[in-house]
C-alpha cells in the first residue's frame, strides 16, 4: 500500500471519530424531532480538509457502521434510527462532505477568496441536507411538506451558516497543513 494511500485512510478514520464526537453536541428543540448538532460542522471540515474521496469515505463508514447498529451518531445505531425521522439528512452526510471535498481541491487563490469560496461552497453543500431530510421527515412523521419545512428546515439555515463560517475559516487555515492524497509520481514509488 502505498503511503498517499495509508494517510488517507488514517486521516479518514480521525475525521470519522471526529464526526463521532461531534454528533454528541446536540441540542433539542421543543417544536423539532431534529436536534441542532455539530454533525454538519464535522462533514464540513471532513470535506474540507480530506478532500472528495477521504471526506466521503470518512462519514460513509460511520453512515455504514451506525445503520448496521454501532451507537455512533449521537449514542444511537441501526435501521431505526437510519431510517427514523431524521434518517433523510443521515443518508445525505456522505454526499455533502464528498461535494465540499470535491469544490475544495479547485479552490486556488489568495486567504481571503479561499475562505469566501469555502464559506459559500460550504453553506451550498448544507442545503443538500435538506433535499432528502426535509422530505423524508414529511414522510415518517405523516405532515405536508410546509411543517416539515418549518420544523425540519427553516430553524436550522442560520446555525448552519454559523457552522460553515467557523468551518471556511478553519479550512482556510489549516490547509496548508492537509496531507495530500494525490497520487504522488514518484520513480521510487
């Protein structure tokens, strides 16, 4: 296996238990089965500093892990909670960290664009979210779109663009430091 390789996997694997962790800062609204978490924080720096393959690997395998029954994401595991109300923005995790990931290795430019193409990279790839999230809870919970909307949607957009500040500005600043996953052209490898 060669060393690009490896540092993807053990950087994956950080940011998994990174994501993990996060899961576990949430906080529960009265009028909402969706909580507030850091999950989308955690997608957001997965993508952003893993890039499109290692970012969705990262948060694929804890998606995998959780549904076949491991208690990862906020202490719960398995179908029921993959496939509950909120399972709509679970299956979406993946997709928005690979999208982040996949706009953030094209972003070149001086600290000030990175970081304003990171934020609106970022706060785009939220929305992803609620293309299957919104929906599916409108589904499980038997109520028309425009509840699921104001219980599922609406309350969250301003503490995910809170979120994708704090990510824009840490990817921005940590990135010179990401490992590179490219594969290295190198005779000796």
């Amino acid at each position: 296996m060669t060393s690009y390789r490896l540092r993807g996997i053990v950087y994956s694997a950080l940011f998994a238990a990174l994501f993990i962790v996060l899961s576990f800062v949430k906080i529960t609204l009265g009028f909402s089965p969706v909580p507030v978490t850091l999950e989308g924080f955690a997608l957001m720096l997965a993508g952003g500093m893993l890039g499109a393959r290692y970012g969705f690997y990262s948060i694929a395998a804890v998606v995998v892990l959780t549904l076949i029954g491991l208690p990862l994401l906020h202490g719960q595991g398995g179908i029921p909670l993959v496939f509950g109300a909120t399972g709509g923005f679970i299956w979406m995790f993946p997709v928005m960290s690979f999208v982040i990931g996949f706009a953030a290795e094209r972003i070149k430019g001086g600290k000030a664009f990175t970081f304003i193409a990171m934020f609106l990279v970022m706060e785009i790839a939220s929305l992803l979210l609620y293309v299957t999230g919104v929906p599916w809870l409108a589904h499980v919970l038997h109520i028309s779109m425009e509840k699921a909307l104001a219980s599922g949607c609406y309350p969250y957009l301003i503490p995910d663009a809170i979120k994708a500040l704090a990510a824009a500005a840490i990817v921005t600043s940590l990135r010179k430091y990401a490992p590179s996953f490219k594969k290295e052209t190198n005779a000796s490898a």
